[in-house]
C-alpha cells in the first residue's frame, strides 16, 4: 500500500520545524561549539532529504513544487554516505538560508492538499 503523499510532506514540515527549535538563539560560532545541536540537525536534514526523495517516486507532480528537491536529496546523501565532507558552516547556512523557503514551500502544499 503507498503512502499518502501528505505523509511526507508532514515529515518534511515536521523535521524542518525541529531544526528551527534546535537552532533557536545560536549564531553560526554557537553553533559550530554545540555537536549535539549539529547531530540533531543533520539528522533532521536526512530526513528531509530521505522524505522528499520518496515524494519525488510517489508524485511527481508534487515534488516538482518543492524548490531545490534535487539538491536537497544529494544533500542528505551527502550526510549519510560521505560523497563529500561537509563542514558545519553549509549546514548553518543552509538552514539559515534555504530552509524557510523549503517550510513554505511545504506548508503551502500541505494546506492545499487539506
């Protein structure tokens, strides 16, 4: 049986979200001295990335809405699999940078799709 595509969507809202709480308060020299805040929050970029990656097999047409979805799948793959290192400060700026356009992006589908 598949999955609704809601399901994934919720998943990616619900991961970015928790990256927002860890994140709360620190710059990026904060960040860069707190490894559990940078575990959590990679972990949470490997869901993300895992989420949008099966959105992108189940509705194309969905996953096409979702900026950057390319990119942000080899992202996590880069997390997981170690293709190639990657430092603290593009995580910092990813989140700060690409990650509110990916929540509204997200939360914009997941109202439509009531």
């Amino acid at each position: 049986m598949q999955r609704d595509p809601r399901a994934f969507l919720w998943e990616v809202r619900e991961a970015a979200m928790a990256i927002g709480s860890f994140t709360k308060g620190l710059d990026a020299a904060a960040y860069g001295n707190n490894a559990m805040a940078q575990a959590a929050v990679e972990r949470k970029f490997e869901i993300i990335g895992e989420a949008l990656s099966q959105l992108s097999r189940l509705d194309t047409t969905m996953a096409a809405r979702i900026p950057d979805l390319p990119q942000i799948v080899a992202f996590r793959n880069q997390l997981i699999h170690g293709y190639a290192t990657v430092n603290v400060s593009t995580v910092w700026n990813i989140t700060q940078t690409s990650l509110p356009a990916l929540l509204q992006a997200v939360q914009t589908l997941l109202d439509e799709q009531g």
